[in-house]
C-alpha cells in the first residue's frame, strides 16, 4: 500500500490486489524518522483512477456484444501485470488518531513522509488495546471481521445516552437484549418499555427453560398485573397524565387539583369516589365534562384500581432490583396508543420521584420506538434534565427521522446497523461523535446482525461488529399470514376437506 | 476519371487485418526502452478472432542497435540482405515494422482464399519496406488465393492540385476511382494500383493500394467481397479497425510494462526534468517522454 493523497481528514492511499483491505479496516501509517503514526480507517474502496482503462474495457468489446475471441502471445508474461495495475484500488480512509510511542491521541495536524511510510493493517485486537477499550464490567458484543472479540466496558453505558438504529430485521433487539442482560450480570437496574412484548421472554432460554436472569426480569403488563391505586399516586404524577397523555386544559387541571386535594383529604382517593366527587364538583359545565372524559379514559384503561392489595408496585419492583440488579420490562403489546401513554406518564413520574429522593441510585431505561409513547416535551428531558437524575436512556427505532436531530447531537453511543435509505443514513449521520460520511458508506454495506459500534464505547473508533448469539426466548414475532401453509395449500393447523359433489348435490 | 461502382458480394470470404505499434517506455544512461506489438485478426461469417503477439520489451543501446535489428531481420526475412540498422530515434517505429512483415508474411502463407488488409501503402523501396520483401509477401498471398487490399488513412497524394482523398466528393458510395501513371522516384517502387476508396457515404474517402499482379476485374471484385463480408464504419473496414485498436498501448499497458522492468531488472523510475517546461515555463509544449528508468 502507498499513501497517495491527504485532503480535510480524508487520505486516500493505493491498494494492490494482493492486498485485502475492505471497509471498517483500520490501516496503520507509520512514519519511522517521525517516529509517530497515524490510524487511518477504511471508509470506501474504489477502482484506481488507471489512464486508459476505458480504452482498455472498450477495445475488448468492439461489436457492441460480446467479447472478442483471441490468443494472446504473451512471452514475457505482461499480463498479469497488466490485470495487477487494472485492480488497484484507492482506499479513502479517515483519520482517527495518532500513535505515538504506547500514546494515542485525536491530533490529525502532522503528514507523514508518501515516499518512507509504511502501511499495514491494524488488527482490531491491537487498536482496541491501544484505545483502552476494555475495563472491569466487560461486556462482549460479538466479533469483529477478524474474529477477535469486541468487548466494550458497562461503564461506558453508565450515565449515557445510547441509540440503536437500523432498518427492520437487522438484530436491533437482539442487541438491546445484550446489553440489558449484560447490564444484569453487574446488578444493574433496568426498565424497558416494551412496545411489542419482545423482552418478556428475557428470563427464559430459546426452548423455555428459566434462564439465569429469571429471577430478575419483571414482566408488568399494564391492566393485568400492572395497576395502580390512586391514593399510591401523586398529585403531580396524575396531572401530568391528564395534561400530557389525555389532554386536559389548563382550567380543568386546575379543578381536578382541587378535587384530589379534597379527596386526598378525606382520605378516600378511590376511582369511585373520584366519579362521584367530579359529578358533584360546583365548576363550569364544561369544566365538567372535560374533567367526566379523563375520567372515563383513566377507568377504561384498566390500568387504575381501588384494590391496592390488586396494585402491583413498580417501586417495590424497582427497590427489589436496587440490591441484586433487575429489569422491570413494562409489556405494552396490547395496550392501546393512549393508554401507552398513560403507563409511560406514570413510569417516568414514578422513576424520577424515586431518583430524586434517592431511594434508587440509577436506571438504565430500554425504550423501543419511543416516539409512539413519549410526549414531545420527554425528549429534551430526557437528555438532559433525567441524565442528572439518573436515567441513562437508550433508544431502539427503525425510524431514524423520529429521534430528534439534538438527541443525535448529544448521543454517546450509536449502534448502528444496516440502512439503505439515504434519508435515514442522513438522519443518523448528524450525531455528533461521528462523520457523516463513516456513517453513509460503512452503515449501506453492513449484513444482518452486523452493527457499527460507534460513540465512547469504542472510544471513538468506529468498529464493525457481528452482535453474539443470545439464548433467549424470543418473543413478539411478527404474525404471519403463510406460517405454517404447506406448499400444497394446505395448512397445519386448518385442514381444508375436499370438495365433495354427494354431499352437496 | 470514371467511378467504379462496387456491389456488396456476400460470398464467404475470411477477411484478416494486421497492424503492429511500438511505444518507447523510457530511457536508461545507455539507451531506450521499447515495446512492440502485433496483431493479426480475421473474420470468418459473423465473428471476429485474434492473434495477438506481445508486448516484446528491447533496451537498445549504442553498442547492439545493429545487433538486435539485425538478429530479428535475419530470424524473420532469411533470404533477405540485411541493410543498415535505423538510427536511434527511428528504431521504435521499424522495429514495429519489421513485426508486421513478418505478421504479414504469416499470414499470406497460412491463409487461403481470403483478402488480407494492410495498413498503409503497397509502396516499397523505403528502408523499411525493401521491395523484395513486399513483392514476396504479396506473391505468397497470390499462390494461396489471397487478395492483398492496403488501406492508407492519410496520404500526400494529390490530383489536380487536391489531395486524392479531397478529389472527388460528388461520387456517390460505394466506389473505386482508378489513379493511374502515379510515378514514385527511385527507389521507391508502387507494387500496387492505387485507387480512391468510397465504400460508406459522409464523404470519407482512403487511398487503397491493390496488388497489381492480379488482373484489375479480381482487383475490384475483392473489394466487392470485402464489402459483403466486413463491417464499413466510416468508410474504413472494421477488421482494420480492430487490429489496430487491439495492438495500441494504452496507459495502463505502459504503466504495466514500466512496472514489470522496475521488479525485473531492479531499475527505479525517475521523473527526468521536462527541459520545455524548465526553460520556457507555461510557453514550453513539454517533451512526449520524460521518464528515465
């Protein structure tokens, strides 16, 4: 390999065909007077600019068809030279760092020597060495290319803000089940919000038997084993649920508070006593009904009760995982958008009430694509003011576009898997810990269950990695139409009789 | 002069071309680095073959410039005397021809009932083209019932003040005009008759030389079969065409063969100061060559 040119971070260096090098590698150019080099990553491999190729490729189909049939007295074997200067290529790398002695560091300002550089390949093993990727709470990904292990430190999670994108199907949460089982083992506390009821076998290995991590995975379903009493509400958790997920105005919350006060003392915050106390409320008519429909709304759900022994405690859930770690997987398969809504209102009330008060040090909170439950004013909380409280959020969606640009802006780590569509490569491109053109060229080409880990957790190098097998039961596959159709029409499960003409006639 | 009108005869006939180029690769403290190339090609019903010879690489030197045009001369032409070694800067270009004789000859032994093409004149008498050796060629290519047509892209040639290929734009495709009593200086010798070529309409017009030992009716009926058998793009016959598209060195080749001298014989390229551009700055044309190996 020679380096060949250096424009902004981009070297461009030529590559002969003996040489593999192919996107994600790390290059190694080292400059020996200089005692220094650089690390130089992959990002796109293209056909050398050759003068004459085109004469070369065009003379070898003349008619317009096929290719010209001949013999080739070659005596002193020309040819493969020919076919070796045809292949080259010009790797257009990115700089990523500097070497120097056992030290690296991000200064991309010195050139080394064209004409006395060396350049080979970095084995991932030695840049993720030189980089410190590793630590005390170790928790491997997977493999790289090159079949060594991509173990990224749980610290670098901890009180970050992770994304993990990628187009349907790629092993999104496949990889969030990982990290939370991973996240498990060191006692960590966890809460999903589980749009498709996928995390619910987390305790469970693929052929159903109890896995290690049964006795710390809490599967709440909302109005089945997940309800709350109202007295165990506060004022400010129910309101926000009014406001925020049913829509209540600012007169009518107003009314309500008084009405849970009064309630509150005389110490009967009941649904029932709540439908009472609204139909007796002296207030405006339409104060009224306004207050009458969130009512209906809250019953519906099925997620409120009077029956406290009936309530389960997401605290209790919550205080039990402080000690020895947990997930507390809230399942919301079947729950309708609004009371989605509600849940997610009440859980992110519950969990900064117990983070302020310090009755819970930190969460790490798994929300699968958030956008269908979180209210517009969530997402800036999250990244910031949360962040402080201690919930270090990490996003899962296939719909790049319904993150907000400043949550990419402030990311610590993406997971990025494969994505085709420029718009979406476009969208994950404006992170901030990353180029947009690593993201553009690598993201396009990467298979199934491949993923570009970039952001702190690789210290900034962004590595492909092939995500690890996981035995877990998987859940919340997608219903199919054809599952389990023979090719001859028939079903499994439903037999279709033959058309019979005595019966009919 | 009265046009010839040709008609397309389609009877099976094997068309073959032949074409060489040369190309100087660098130069040394000694000497130059060449390369030549052949390339015969025919065409037999709807598809075209091709024999390809090289790339040859010479390092001719003061001291064996004689010895190596001399050595190939006497390998390829035996009966030939062999004449005095072109100089430094022509040697490229002979050598190249040298190659393409010996291509012809070749062919015009191997080859039967086909009309052979060549590119340029059936003029001999230059130092490259002795007149015994065309005359061999194109009476071996007689015996085996081949039709020498010679193809001239550009020539000096000129009728009534106008270049020959100029002359005659009102005559409609395809056609032969017959210039006769074209009388070369000595030594130069024309072994062929020389005709204007019409053989496509947009007014392109080419020299063609016919061997003049077959009567002037097989003269015309081979380009009458040449016509029936070939693709005529711009007037010029594909064969042709293709023999010397598939010999040309492109850049690519070139920087391949530099490559294979640089691992070969160990030599390192350098870049030899342009004298034009040094001199003369932007008003400098530059030199075609200016790499030293």
């Amino acid at each position: 390999m020679r380096l060949y040119r250096k424009e902004g971070n981009i070297i461009e260096i030529l590559s002969f065909p003996n040489e593999s090098v192919e996107k994600g590698d790390y290059l190694l150019i080292e400059d020996a007077e200089a005692q220094k080099a650089l690390i130089a990553q992959v990002i796109d491999v293209q056909f050398a600019n050759i003068p004459g190729i085109l004469e070369e490729l065009l003379r070898s189909l003349p008619d317009g068809g096929g290719i010209i049939q001949g013999e080739d007295v070659d005596p002193l074997e020309i040819a493969p030279h020919i076919t070796y200067i045809q292949d080259s290529r010009l790797l257009i790398c990115k700089i990523r760092a500097t070497v120097e002695g056992e030290h690296l560091s991000p200064s991309t300002s010195w050139l080394p020597s064209r004409s006395q550089s060396s350049i080979k390949k970095l084995p991932i093993a030695t840049l993720l060495k030189l980089a410190k990727v590793n630590g005390s709470l170790p928790i491997t990904l997977g493999v790289t290319k090159e079949n060594s292990l991509l173990t990224i430190d749980a610290t670098s999670l901890d009180g970050k803000l992770n994304i993990i994108t990628g187009k349907k199907e790629t092993g999104k949460s496949h990889l969030s089940k990982l990290l939370i089982t991973s996240l498990l083992q060191y006692k960590a506390v966890v809460v999903v919000l589980d749009l498709n009821g996928e995390y619910a076998g987390l305790g469970f290995t693929s052929d159903g038997k109890r896995n290690a991590y049964y006795n710390k995975i809490h599967v709440l379903t909302p109005a089945q084993n997940f309800k709350v009493a109202l007295k165990q509400l506060h004022l400010n958790v129910i309101l926000n649920i009014l406001i925020h997920a049913l829509h209540l105005p600012g007169t009518s919350a107003r009314e309500f508070r008084r009405i849970w006060q009064f309630l509150k003392d005389k110490g009967c915050l009941t649904l029932h006593e709540l439908g009472e106390a609204i139909r007796n409320w002296n207030c405006n008519q339409n104060v009224r009904d306004a207050l009458f429909s969130r009512y209906h709304a809250l019953v519906n759900s099925g997620f409120f009760t009077d029956n406290v022994a009936e309530a389960n405690l997401l605290e209790e859930c919550l205080l039990k995982a402080r000690e020895e770690g947990g997930a507390i997987i809230i399942n919301m398969r079947n729950t309708s958008p609004i009371d989605r809504q509600i849940v997610v209102e009440y859980v992110l009330g519950k969990l900064v009430e117990l983070l302020t008060s310090w009755r819970l040090k930190a969460v790490f909170l798994f929300a699968e694509e958030a956008h269908l439950y979180l209210r517009e004013t969530y997402w800036d909380d999250i990244v910031t003011r949360m962040r402080h409280f201690g919930i270090f959020t990490t996003f899962i969606t296939n719909q790049p576009d319904t993150i907000r640009e400043n949550i990419y802006r402030q990311a610590d780590n993406i997971f990025l898997f494969n994505f085709t569509n420029e718009h979406d490569l476009e969208v994950v491109s404006r992170a901030a810990r990353v180029d947009a053109e690593t993201v553009k060229s690598i993201a396009r080409d990467l298979p199934p269950h491949h993923c570009l880990v970039l952001g702190k957790v690789v210290r900034d190098f962004p590595i492909v990695v092939k995500v690890r097998a996981l035995d877990v039961k998987t859940m919340g596959e997608t219903r199919l139409f054809f599952s389990g159709v023979h090719t001859d029409g028939t079903s499994q499960t439903l037999s279709v009789a033959p058309y019979s003409v005595g019966e009919n006639s | 002069m009265q046009p010839i009108p040709l008609s397309p005869k389609p009877e099976p006939t094997t068309i073959a071309a032949v074409d060489t180029s040369s190309i100087k690769l660098g130069e040394t403290s000694k000497g130059i680095i060449i390369a030549v190339r052949g390339t015969t090609i025919w065409k037999r019903g709807k598809n075209y073959a091709y024999l390809r010879v090289g790339p040859f690489i010479f390092h001719i030197t003061e001291d064996n410039l004689q010895e190596v045009y001399k050595t190939l001369l006497r390998a390829y032409f035996p009966e030939q005397n062999p004449q005095g070694a072109p100089g430094f800067i022509q040697i490229p270009v002979r050598m190249a021809n040298l190659l393409e004789r010996w291509l012809q000859a070749s062919l015009a032994k191997t080859m039967r009932d086909g009309i052979i093409l060549f590119d340029g004149s059936l003029t001999a008498g230059t130092p490259d083209t002795p007149v015994q050796q065309l005359k061999e060629i194109l009476a071996a290519a007689r015996d085996m019932g081949n039709t020498v047509l010679a193809f001239t892209k550009v020539t000096t040639l000129r009728f009534n003040g106008c270049l020959l290929t100029e002359a005659f734009p009102a005559y409609k495709p395809p056609c032969l005009i017959e210039v006769a009593n074209i009388k070369p200086k000595p030594p130069l010798t024309l072994l062929g008759e020389v005709y204007v070529a019409k053989l496509a309409r947009g007014n392109y017009a080419f020299r063609l030389d016919i061997d003049r030992e077959l009567p002037a009716q097989e003269r015309v009926e081979a380009v009458e079969r040449l016509l029936g058998n070939d693709l005529i793009m711009q007037g010029y016959p594909e064969t042709l065409r293709l023999a010397h598209i598939l010999c040309t060195f492109t850049a690519n080749e070139v920087i391949a063969m530099q490559h294979f001298i640089q691992h070969r014989y160990r030599l390192k390229i350098i870049d030899r100061p342009d004298m034009h551009k040094l001199l003369f700055g932007p008003f400098g044309k530059g030199e075609s060559h200016h790499e030293a190996v």
